[in-house]
C-alpha cells in the first residue's frame, strides 16, 4: 500500500505541470490567448498512449521486473524534464517551453501506462479495491501539490524555482519504485508484437456498437473539458484573482470538491445504476459551466468563485466516477490493461481536439459567451448517451458489450 501511495503521487505530479499550473504561468508571464490555447496540445500524448502500450507489454527490462523496470528510468526522465522546464523563459522561448512541456507529457503519459499494468499484476482480488483508493489518494495529494501549492508558492519565490523543486518532489516516486514489491505470480509478456496490439482491438471492435460507444467516449465530458482549458486563465486575467487566490480555491478547494463529488457520485450509482448516474451527473457538468458564465457577468466576486468552483468541481467529480465505471464495464478482463489505455486515451481526445480553439473563441466571443459554448458542447453526448441507454442498462463490469 505504501508503494501504491507514492506511484500514485508520481503519476499525479506531472499532469497540472504540463497543464493548470502551466497555463497559469504563461498566463503571468504575458504570453497571448492564443498561445496559450495552443499550448494544450502538449497533452496529447494522453490521447495516443495506446500506440505505445503494446511496446511496454511486450518488452521485459532486464532490471527491477518486468513493470519496475520501465518506471523507473522514466522517472528519471521526468525529473530532468521538469527541472528543465524551471530554466525556460515563456516570453522569450515559448517554443522551448513547449517542447519540454510535450516530452514530459510523454514521458508521464508512458509512465501512467506501466503503473496501471503494475498495480493491476500486483493486487489481489481483495487488495484491489484498498489498493486503488490508495492510489488515488496519492494522485490527487500531488495534483494538490502541483497545483495550489505551485501556484502558492510561486507567488513567493518565482515560477523556475517552483519547478525545479517539483522536478526534486519526484524523488518520492522512485522511492516507491524501488520498495514496491514484485508481483508473486509471474505472467508471461505476449509472445510477438502482434499479438500484443491485435488481440484487444479485434475483442473491442468485435462488439456490435462499439463506434457508437467509442464517439460517447470522445463526447461525454467535452463540454467540462471545454471550460476547464480555460478556467485558470480566466480567474487570473478575466477576472482579476490573484495566484494566491486562485491556487487556494481553484486547485486547492476544487481538488477537494472533486474528490467528495467523486465517492458522492460513487455511493449514488449504487442506487441509480450506470445509465441514470451517466445521464444525472452529466447534466449537472453541463449546467455548472454556467457558474463561470455568472462570474464573467458579475465580475469579481469571492462569494461567486467559491461556488462556481466548488459546484464545477463537485459535480465534474460526480461526471467521473460514472465515467471510469463505464470505461471499465466496457473493458474485457482478459484485454483490460490495453483497453482501459485506449478508451482513457479516447476519452481526452475531444478535449485535446477542442481546447486549441479556446483562446480564439474568448478573442471573439468575450469570457461570457465562451462558458455559455462549453456548455452547449455537452450536448451531444448527453444525446448520444440517451440513445445508448438500453445498451448501457444492460452491461455488467468486465462484461463484453455483445454478450450483455
């Protein structure tokens, strides 16, 4: 349990530096709209892990195991990247910055993909459902600190030495790394590269709505996605809040709003069941990006904030849990590692896709106008999530879509 924590410390830490705390930054260095809209591109390796997971599965190290030995040189590859990323200068070489930010983005899409296989090889049935609340207990403690507490701090000491000390927190993941034990039951790497990448997508698209399920996938949090490219922004130069401020209550509060929407909406959908908890909770994702709409009107208001923040957060944690439990129903056990890396990487795809347009959209539009579009783009997969829902009534976790 103590090697789950701080893996899953590792895998949160990079994401807010690439993305969040990132914007922020390029926010406070006075970088364009426009760049820094297109500088959300730098996460898609999220989007396309899946091209490189067979690799991963098919290839053992000859140190650590067959999982410890690929995560940790690319630990290593992550703290040099990061603190490479603290020696940037954003006005100056935006493109620099860039390209750092998009190979740490690989390397922590690469590492997310070996932890999950690890931490899937290293539970036991009765350990799994500890163990992933462990995991992600470690996760969102760094999301924490990559997040308020980057943004806090570096109001006190600047943004390269807050990097540089991100890049030194690293060091506690590779210190899980090597006290995690290794699994005690050996299985065997597929025997050739085919079959590695042809076995789980001939099981997934043998299904018979499997496009359909694949475009809910893309469409189902796009509109919360949508905002959330732009929310930091937002707050600091839409508004007016100060690093501070937006550190303490956008990433700090609204981390924790998350995580009380996430085990909410997980108690919920025992009752409701997946298609109504799909349905309720994203409605309510759709509905609180007009908070932000209210806060563009009203201006800035400490009272306003707190609760668009809170009711986003709250409600796009409720949207989550619903959504991994539809990602794993759709999962076949015996693919589930490869195919939860190719429906997670699908699910960041419309957000990926979308987010550039953003900076150009706020020129256009105005803050106003623009979470008034987020929220219309949540339509579609509540429309499409309406015409599958006898198929999603009928599935079971680990089941098959063609045989439920």
């Amino acid at each position: 349990m103590a090697a789950m924590l701080l893996l899953g410390f590792a895998s949160g830490l990079p994401l807010p530096l690439t993305g969040g705390t990132l914007q922020a930054w390029l926010t406070i260095a006075g970088v364009d709209l426009t760049t820094i809209g297109i500088f959300s591109l730098v996460g898609v390796p999220y989007i396309i892990k899946f091209m490189w997971a067979p690799l991963m599965d098919r290839f053992v190290p000859t140190w650590l195991g067959r999982r410890r030995g690929w995560i940790f040189p690319i630990q290593l590859g992550l703290f040099f990247g990061i603190g490479l990323m603290g020696f940037t200068q954003p006005s100056c070489a935006p493109l620099m910055l860039g390209v750092l930010a998009f190979l740490v983005a690989f390397t922590s899409a690469s590492q997310d993909i070996v932890i999950d296989a690890y931490r899937t090889d290293i539970l036991y049935e009765k350990e799994r459902g500890i163990g992933a609340a462990t995991f992600v207990l470690g996760y969102r403690v760094a999301m924490l600190v990559a997040g308020a507490l980057a943004l806090i701090i570096s109001d006190h000491i600047g943004w390269h030495k807050t990097y540089l000390i991100m890049a030194l927190v690293m060091i506690a993941g590779m210190v899980g790394t090597f006290t995690g034990p290794e699994p005690k039951e050996n299985t065997a790497s597929p025997k050739s590269l085919k079959e590695a990448v042809i076995g789980p997508l001939q099981d997934f698209m043998a299904h018979p709505y499997a496009f359909s399920m694949i475009l809910l996938i893309v469409l189902y949090k796009l509109g919360d996605a949508y905002a959330g490219t732009m929310t930091t922004t937002f707050l600091l130069r839409g508004v007016g809040f100060s690093a501070t401020e937006v550190g303490t209550i956008n990433k700090g509060m609204g981390l924790v709003a998350t995580i009380v929407g996430a085990m909410f909406g997980g108690t919920l959908m025992v009752k409701l069941g997946l298609f109504r908890s799909l349905m309720m909770f994203g409605f309510f994702q759709m509905v609180s990006n007009l908070s932000f709409m209210a806060l563009a009107w009203f201006g800035k208001s400490y009272e306003l904030m707190i609760f668009a923040v809170a009711f986003e957060n709250l409600c796009g944690g409720m949207g989550t849990s619903a959504f991994v439990a539809l990602l794993m129903a759709l999962c076949n056990k015996r693919y589930s590692a490869t195919q939860f890396a190719l429906l997670s990487s699908l699910s960041a795809f419309g957000r990926v896709l979308i987010s550039p347009s953003s900076g150009y959209v706020i020129n256009i539009t105005g803050w106003a106008m623009f979470f008034f579009i987020t929220t219309l783009a949540a339509l579609p997969g509540l429309w499409l999530l309406w015409r599958l829902r006898n198929q999603i009534d009928n599935l079971k976790q680990g089941q098959s879509i063609d045989n439920s």
